[in-house]
C-alpha cells in the first residue's frame, strides 16, 4: 500500500474539546477524539508528499477557529469541514485513574458533527476523486443519523472502485448506540466494506456479548478485508492478509502506564504511515505497538511532537 508522493489520506470522524484534570477544580483545555488523535499522529508520520485532512461538521461557536488552528499547527488540513449552522462542537471531559484507565462524560447530543450529511452534498464527496485513503471508526458512524451512515456507505463503495483504501477502526461505545442490535448489523456493514480492519478485540467481545474470545476472534479474521488487525491489549496484536495465515506481532510491555487513552488512536496512526511508506502488514503492526507504547506513557491523547519517536 505505498504511497504515490502525493496521496490525499483523509480521516473522517468528531474533533471534540478535550476539558481534563490540572489540579485542585481547575481544567485544561484541549481538542482530540478518536479518528482526530489519528490524523495528527499519521500527519506527523505520513511519507513525504502525502496529505492528511480532516472532515467532519463544524458548528459555530467560539472555539472553532482555535480547533482548525490546532490543526493546522499539526500540518492537519482542514478543507473538507462543512459547516453546520445553528450547531456547536462536542465537548467531553477526562478522568484517569493511577492505573492509567480512563473515564470519559460527554456532551455532544446536538453536535455539528452529527450533522455533516444533512446537506445535498459534502466536501468529502466532491472530493471523493482525489482521495487514496479514507479511514473513520465505529464512533465516525455511530454519531451519524441514518441517512448520513448510508450516505458514507456509499463513498466507501465509491472509493473501493477506483481503487482508494479504506480503513475501519472497530471503536465501539455503546452509549452512542440506539440498541446493541443496531450497533452489530451496522458496523458489520462498514467493517466488511473495508480494505483493512483495525480491530480491538475488548471492543469485538463487548459488542458481541456472551461469545467467547476466541470465537470472536475467529469472526474477525475472517473478515473479506484484505487485511485484519486484532490488537489485544497486553497480548500480541495478531495480523491476517488475505489468503495468508494470521501472525502475531509482540507488543512492548509498558510497566507503569500514565494514561491508556488514545493508544489505539496511535496505533492507528502509525500502522497506516508504515503500510503507506510500503512496510508490510506485520511491519506495521510493529510500528502501530511501538507508538502505542510511547502514546500510554504520557498524559493526553496527543503526546509532545518532542515526545515522537524519530522512526518506527
């Protein structure tokens, strides 16, 4: 999957502002969310030449301008937002505990993102020539309405042939979920219609709740995607291209992790870098575990670029 030099790679989900802990009732003000934690990780690990831009709905409120200059400041391009009038940008707060774990509460009901779709056409499809990947997540779909996961549905198939990638994150929060029935035939859909599946089996064994993990397992590997990625945790991430036996891919064991959160964002971020730069599947998976490592090891879903490592 190597880049050309000059690939537009997209990431389509909800930029949210990030309120988390600083000490005794104060908050620091961020932006991240998932699909957003990795465009800027694959922007700063992206070939040279290649693209990384994010879509999704803005609203109108006073922190749009600083979210697309945060951004921009990551080398972000933010040409295909659409605006949303009369909406305003999610906000959600973090907790972590001293294990690491994390505990989200959101507000983002009435969010502009949610209403990308809700215009005869986007951006995202106007451009839909010129983009070489698409990656969005579980929580990409789950915040659309009906018609706007159809109307995304459709720009998958539209890419696949003329032969774009897509990428699938599995991501499941059931909060965001009409009923769990909804949330499995759904993403089902979308993780089938995808060229690589990223997939993390906690998030597979709670949507499919009351199967063991190795069935599930089973189902994710058999997956049409050409390539599949189960990551598991502390366990080896496990990696099948089609047509080929799965491998495992050791992680690197972190002793005292700071902060859990964005690790898979990065990982993300870092496999598609190293599969665009023409590194194999399990390459890939090497490099997605090594930032996933650096990524836990810091507070914040986005680390200090000085905290990047210089190649993966």
């Amino acid at each position: 999957m190597a880049t050309s030099g000059s690939d537009m790679l997209v990431c389509f989900g909800e930029c949210m502002i990030e309120l988390r802990g600083a000490g005794p009732q104060l908050l620091r003000q961020g932006f991240a969310g998932d699909t957003f934690n990795t465009a800027v990780y694959l922007s700063r690990l992206r070939p040279p030449g290649a693209t990384v831009h994010y879509a999704m709905g803005i609203g109108t409120d006073p922190f749009v301008a600083t979210m697309r200059q945060a951004w921009r400041d990551e080398g972000v391009i933010d040409d295909l937002v659409r605006e949303v009038p009369g909406r305003s940008t999610g906000l959600y707060t973090i907790h972590v505990d001293e294990h690491g774990e994390r505990r989200f509460n959101y507000w983002r009901d009435t969010s502009a993102a949610r209403g990308y779709f809700d215009a005869p056409s986007t951006p995202l499809e106007e451009r839909a020539n010129d983009i070489a990947l698409l990656y969005l997540s579980g929580i990409s779909v789950a915040i659309l309405p009906s018609a706007g996961r159809d109307r995304l549905f459709a720009l998958m198939t539209r890419l696949r042939a003329r032969g774009a990638r897509v990428a699938w994150d599995n991501n499941y929060r059931p909060t965001l979920w009409a009923s769990v029935t909804e949330a499995r035939e759904t993403m089902a859909r979308f993780g089938a219609a995808s060229d690589i599946a990223l997939l993390t089996l906690d998030d597979e064994i709670a949507l499919h709740g009351g199967r063991d993990a190795e069935a599930v397992m089973a189902d994710a590997l058999d997956l049409p995607c050409s390539e599949v990625v189960v990551k598991r945790g502390a366990r080896s991430t496990v990696v099948r291209q089609h047509g080929e036996a799965p491998v495992e891919v050791p992680v690197l064991p972190v002793a005292r992790p700071i902060d859990t959160t964005a690790a898979g964002d990065g990982f993300a971020g870092a496999y598609l870098a190293a599969r665009l730069r023409g590194r194999s599947p399990a390459e890939a998976a090497a490099a997605g575990n090594r930032m996933a490592a650096i990524v836990i090891q810091h507070s914040g879903a986005i680390i200090a670029r000085e905290a990047m490592p210089k190649e993966l």
